[in-house]
C-alpha cells in the first residue's frame, strides 16, 4: 500500500492549483518523498509543482497517452515515493465529448487513486453540500475520499459546513485554505506564468503550506488516501538507440515547455542532453549535433530574442550546415523571419521559413488534434495566440503534417520542413505513439550520419 490521491475541483479556478502546491510543500518539508503529477498537456503547472517538491512532475494525459503509458508513467515516477500527489485538470468531469476524454474522472478510473474535491465556498453557504453531493453521486467509480475547502472566512464558518456537508453528504470534510491575496498567482494569455517568473514561489509554497497546516487534518488526508501499488513498472517495447546523439535544448524563460518524460526518454536511449539559452547564449554549444526548440513565450521575451543576433547567427548557419533541427509552437515561431505583436511591433527572428509569426487575440486551432506524418500516427495538443503569414510568393517550406480535429470534422496542415528543419505548432508526447517518436528521432539522427 502507498498514499496518492488525485486534487481534483468543480471548475477551473476554484483553487485546485494552490491546494496541491500547499499540500506538496507540506508533505516535503516533513520529509516524505513526493512523486508530482499533473492530469492533461499543461507544462505550467509542473513547474509549480518543481519548486514546491523540488521533484520534476509528470503529465498525465488520458487523451494523447494510451492506458499502458499512463500506467507505465505513473509506476516509473511514483516507485521508491512516499506520496503520489496528482493535480487534476478543470472539473473533475470535464473531459473531451460525451465520453469526457483526457478528464481527470477517466484518469482517476485508470489508476484507482482515490479523489479529494476542491469546492470554492465564495459566495456560497449551504450549498456548497449540494454540489459536493452531486460530484459524490455523478460516478460510484469514483472514489471521493474527502473535500478541501476553499475561501472560507473563519473557523466558525468552516465548523458549520463541515458538520453539514458530512450530514449531508457522508464525504469527509478534511479542512479549508482561508482567503488570502498573498497567496494568489498571475495569469497570463497561456494560464498561469511560469514558476521562474513569480517572485518568491518558494516563500508563497510554504505560506499555503503552513495554512493547510493550520486548518487541514492531515492525518485523515493520509488515512483515506491509500492505494494498492505495483512492485515494478510494465516495461514498454525498445525505443531506438540514440547513441552519439549530442542534443541542444533550448531552455530558459522564453523556452521551457518540455515534458520531462520526454527528455528523460531521449537520454535513456542514449543521447546527451546540452541545455542552452537563446536568450543570453552566444551560439548553440559547439559539441551539438542536433537542435531541440521546444515551446513557451517567445513573444513576452521577442525583444530580446530579436537582440540576440550572435546566437540567431549561430542557428542560421548551423541550419544552412543540415544541423537536424526539431521545434515545437515557440521554436517554430522562433524560426520564422519574425514576431508581429498584436500593437503593430516587429521583432525579427532566425528567418528560417519564409513566413512570419502574428500574435492574435484568439487562440488558434486550440485543443486536442491528431497529426498524420507518413502513415505514422499521434495525438498532440495545440495551445497559441499566433498565426504564420507569408508575404512571398515562393514558399520556401513544405508541410508534411496532415492535422484534424475528428471531433468537429476540421483539417488543416502544419509541419513545416526546410532542409534538416522540422516544426509546428502542436506539442506532441514522445510515449504517445511509438512510431511517431521514432520517426521524430531518425530526424534528428539522419543528418548527423548515426543511421
């Protein structure tokens, strides 16, 4: 038997996020060993989860990772851990169509982890025990251990719901967070900033820490939320042997949307991994082979991105050398000739696709998506403010994805490639689908002569 259980909530916003970094501090300043998870493609929320555990979490997602990966993720990153602590994502039921894909209710029937409710009391008083009784009701496959309250003004308060919605729903009341400005977190066009733009994370961690302290039973929390565990991870079949690979990964401010799975994948099959900044390096590291550009914000940090024209150089030439080169929505628009912000300004980029990026003020082609790139097959998730545009009446790029929503019947391409260049918009999980991965991996391989 281990603990683990997943923070589930009503809704997005309703305090899921604060709860599960409080509760990740609380446990790891007593010295339990924390394994950090997060339900969906969300890269914001494990980094939360990095400063308050000081252990890199893992994204769980029941829409692009099939049953056995899920599986094989969670046994991998939670064995030799004292607590397994899973944020949710949006409310508890909320998932894609009728079946509710991807949603923290499916991920939770998967892994038999029982489910503590977050419920924001703003605003409401004894109805809260009527929305808490429909979550308890809505699926007897899910087990509701307990409920945290959020926004609850006083002891009293707090002492009235916990007697009435244990009357009324037979569910534990565990304990509240109290409202607290000092503990509220930024947000930004992509959901919350990242953990290494907020100012004093690490303080703000402990001081939700020490409210749950206060006003959780923490023990009962322990009590109802165990779990039978595996002894060992079912093995996955062999990945390619990435031997001799010398990968650059771009990795600072601008650049940090990464699932960690996937990087420890790479280095498992073999490669080196040379952490850069495009930011403040002058030039990708001599030793590489082959260029990873993951995601984030280049449009926050354009400026200085467009500055940087050491490093822009350094990537041209090593592009124009055949350096393979594999970039995911800010590594894209990173690689394009520019950045036109939504007030008109433009900040030029590596210049790579003759095409430009605009920033938007919708999101564009958001959601889950299935990308097809010759007969090999994954699931991906897109999440921009941008578009490409092109002024040129010669493309000098070809697209080889095929990308659809099945779901509203839509399809659009996307991949563009230039010389040893591939990159587009989704974000793809290398243990979504074996073949696509393999096929992401003798990319990068082909032009550095390992094949």
């Amino acid at each position: 038997m281990q603990n683990g259980f997943i923070i589930a909530g009503t809704n997005s916003g309703c305090g899921k996020t604060t709860i599960t970094i409080g509760l990740m501090r609380y446990f790891s300043r007593k010295s339990y060993k924390v394994a950090p998870f997060k339900v969906g493609p969300d890269y914001i929320d494990p980094a939360f989860h990095r400063v308050a555990t000081g252990q890199y979490s893992h994204n769980l997602d029941s829409y692009m990772l099939r049953d056995e990966s899920i599986q094989f993720l969670f046994d991998k990153y939670s064995t030799n851990s004292d607590i397994s602590i899973v944020e949710g994502v949006m409310g508890l039921y909320d998932g894609l169509g009728e079946k509710t894909q991807g949603s923290t209710a499916e991920l939770a029937r998967l892994l038999q982890l029982p489910v503590i409710l977050v419920v924001n009391c703003k605003a409401l008083y004894q109805s809260v025990a009527a929305i808490i009784n429909g979550f308890v009701q809505f699926d007897k496959n899910i087990r509701i251990a307990g409920v945290i309250l959020n926004h609850v003004y006083s002891n009293d308060q707090f002492a009235f719901l916990k007697q009435y919605i244990q009357k009324q729903c037979q569910t534990p009341c565990l304990g509240y967070l109290p409202s607290d400005k000092e503990i509220a977190l930024e947000s930004r066009h992509l959901g919350l900033v990242q953990a290494n733009e907020v100012n004093k994370l690490s303080s703000i961690s402990d001081r939700i820490a020490d409210s749950l302290e206060q006003h959780c039973d923490m023990d009962k929390l322990l009590q109802y939320t165990t779990f039978e565990t595996k002894n060992e991870p079912t093995p996955l079949p062999d990945y390619p042997k990435l031997s001799g690979l010398k990968l650059a990964v771009a990795s600072d401010k601008a650049f940090s949307f990464y699932y960690q799975a996937n990087l420890d994948l790479v280095q498992e099959c073999g490669a080196e991994l040379l952490f850069f900044s495009p930011l403040t390096d002058q030039q990708i590291p001599d030793e590489a082979n082959a260029l990873y550009l993951g995601g984030g914000y280049p449009e926050v940090f354009a400026r200085e991105l467009s500055e940087n024209r050491s490093m822009i150089e350094s990537i041209k030439s090593a592009v124009e050398n055949n350096m393979p080169v594999y970039a995911e929505c800010g590594g894209l628009m990173y690689l394009t000739e520019g950045i036109k912000s939504q007030d008109g300004a433009f900040y030029p980029m590596c210049g790579i696709f003759n095409c430009y990026t605009e920033m938007t003020a919708r999101l564009q082609n958001f959601g889950y998506c299935t990308i097809n790139w010759e007969e090999a097959e994954t699931r991906a998730h897109e999440f921009h403010h941008s578009l490409l545009v092109s002024n040129h009446p010669d493309k000098n790029f070809e697209t080889v994805f095929s990308i659809r929503k099945t779901e509203i019947n839509r399809q659009w391409q996307g991949g563009l490639t230039y010389k040893s260049v591939l990159a587009g918009y989704p974000h793809i999980h290398f243990y979504s689908d074996k073949a696509f991965y393999n096929k992401i991996a003798n990319w990068w391989l082909r032009q550095s002569n390992k094949l």
